[in-house]
C-alpha cells in the first residue's frame, strides 16, 4: 500500500477557494477603475499612470479596522468593515489636500471563505467608488493557525495625490482662525476595545438587543460606517482655504488636533457646541467613564476638524451644509505651544 503524500489543502490551505474568490472579485474591483488603470485583476502589480500634475506630491496611509471586526464576526455581516477601512485610509490623506487615486488591501484568516471574502470586497468597493478611487488590488491570505477559525484581519493602503503649492501642512494657522467640525455617524472605527467592554461585558447586551437609547440594535449602531469627507471637503477647497485639518480618530479631538498646531499655537474646543450621538452618552453612562477618558477615546460626536479664517467662517459653513454635511462652529485656535483646551463653555 503506497503512502499518499501530503498536499497544501491537507495543511489547511485551499487553492480552489482562492481561485474562486480571485474570479467573484474581477467584476466588483473592475467597476472602481479610473482611465489611470493600466492593469487588470491578478497581475502581480497594479499599474496606474499619473495624469498631468505640475508638482505632484503622492501622499500615502496605511491602517486597519481594528477591533470592529468582532462586531462583524459577531453579527456575520461583513460589506461594512470593507467601506470603513476606505474611508478611515482617505479621510488621513485628504488632511494634507491629497485626491484618493488607487486602494489596496490585505485580507488575513485561517480559512477562506468566498462568501465572506465577496463581502468584504463589496464593501471596499462601495467605498472606493463614493471618492472616485480605482481599488486596483490587494493579498487574500489564508493562515491555517495563525488566525482564529471563522476571523480575518483586513488592512487597506491608499494613495493620493496634491500639488507641492496646495499641500495643507497645518503650518498656515493662526490665533484668531476658527475651528469647524464634521458631525461623525457614531464611532466609525475607533475605541472599540471599551465600547464592547462596556457594552457585552458589563451591561451583557447582544448585537441583536433592540437599545433603546439608540433607536436600533446594538449591532447596527456599532456597524454603522466610518464616514467619508473627500467629496465634501474636496469641494470646499474650491470656495475658500483651509489652513488645517485633523481625522478624529484614536486619541480623540485633543489628541489628533494636536498633531496639526504649529508649535506656537494652541486650540480651544467649546463642548456643547454640536450634537452629541446618542452612543457616547449611552457609554459613558453605562461603564462610568469620565469625561476626560471618553475624549481621549472616542471621537465625541466630530469626525473631521477644519481651521479656516474667521471671516471664512459662514462661507465654510454654508458650502458644507449645501453637500450634505453638519457643520459645527466649534473652537478656535489662541496664542499657545501646541496644546488643546476642552472649555465647558460654548
């Protein structure tokens, strides 16, 4: 009797899955292309050539979804991590002025599942497709062992382009300019290692428990997406200058406002000065957490913060409000060395 001898698939790894997959994908990543595409799905390369820029600057991010994903696991639905990821990639190179041109992403777990996986894709795509942004490829990797059974870990790379004369640097602000802020749609992709903390461990909720502080199920409160401000923001930059601009994410307003002051310039933040998402009350409620922490964590009800002249100021306000966003006149920058003040005063 002759020993049959060991194969991929044995070990855990299915090439039958991956060809199936790479055939659902072709038409969903093949409906985002720009004219730039030069290359088709499952080259080893996407080729994308550069249109005609004087001096152009390619800006780049490079992130994942982090901890959300137990939500999709949880509730088995995964088209809205892949829209998330997008967005989170270019709402960070849309702070310095950048255009979203191309998209890859990285998809990791134990075993590939082509229904998951087309999901996944979709959501991706959806995003992609909103900003104007060809998804030109990426890596699906199954890792027997490495993962847990029925999880994946999804990371997206975006790359942008702006002229070196618009690049928005931060280094333009001054005291006197004034702080506008982007309304969020709840926590987009941030601090949901203690929003399930809170929500599963301590108060025992299913994603499936109608809340009704929120109006929904849990779980469609916490999938809710990360919202994109290309289309909006882009558009502004026809009507008036922005000087500075910060992605509310991990670390909250003071964190991530911080990291666009000029070294002689500070910021005051007017809490009450926009509508706060009824689930961060609904957190800080039920895991006591103090204010102090719920800022550092959670974007607060502000996805995206502008400083623009203050006689700037209606004119901002009225363009965003015309593409469909909700504008908050929310702070200003003052003389100081970098720092961010959350005034109980608004």
């Amino acid at each position: 009797m002759t020993e049959q001898g060991l194969t991929y698939a044995g070990a855990g790894v299915s090439f039958g899955a991956k060809e199936e997959t790479t055939d659902r994908l072709k038409c969903i990543l093949s409906s985002t292309y720009r004219p730039e595409v030069l290359s088709e799905v499952g080259h080893f390369g996407g080729l994308f050539a550069l249109g005609n820029y004087d001096e152009p600057v390619l800006v780049s991010s490079t992130d994942g979804v982090g901890t959300k994903l137990k939500i999709a696991f949880m509730t088995g639905r995964h088209d809205t991590v892949g829209y998330d990821i997008v967005a989170h990639c270019a709402n960070d190179i849309l702070v310095q002025g950048a255009e979203p041109l191309f998209f890859l992403d990285y998809i990791g777990t134990s075993k590939l599942y082509p229904d998951v996986v087309e999901q996944i894709v979709t959501g991706l795509a959806s995003g992609c497709r909103e900003i104007g942004c060809a998804f030109i490829g990426g890596e699906t990797a199954e890792l027997p062992e490495f993962y847990r059974e029925g999880e994946y870990d999804l990371v997206g790379t975006i790359v942008g382009v702006v002229e070196r004369s618009k690049v928005i640097t931060g280094d333009e602000m001054r005291p006197g300019d004034q702080l506008i802020g982007l309304s969020s749609l709840g926590l987009h992709t941030n601090g949901f290692s203690l929003a399930r903390r809170i929500l599963l461990d301590v108060c025992g909720y299913n994603p499936a428990d109608h809340i009704s502080e929120l109006g929904m199920t849990l779980g469609e409160e916490l999938l809710k997406h990360h919202k994109s401000y290309v289309g909006s923001i882009l558009n502004l930059r026809n009507h008036c200058d922005i000087k500075g601009m910060a992605h509310i994410t991990g670390g909250g307003l003071p964190g991530n406002l911080a990291r666009v002051l000029p070294s002689n310039c500070s910021a005051i933040i007017r809490k009450g000065t926009w509508e706060n998402p009824p689930i961060f009350g609904l957190l800080q409620e039920k895991g006591r957490v103090e204010s102090g922490e719920m800022y550092r964590v959670f974007n607060m009800g502000i996805g995206m913060v502008l400083a623009v002249a203050r006689d700037q100021v209606d004119t901002v306000l009225d363009v965003l409000t015309a593409s469909g966003e909700s504008p908050f006149h929310i702070g200003e920058i003052v003389d100081g060395e970098g720092q961010v003040t959350l005034s109980e005063t608004p």
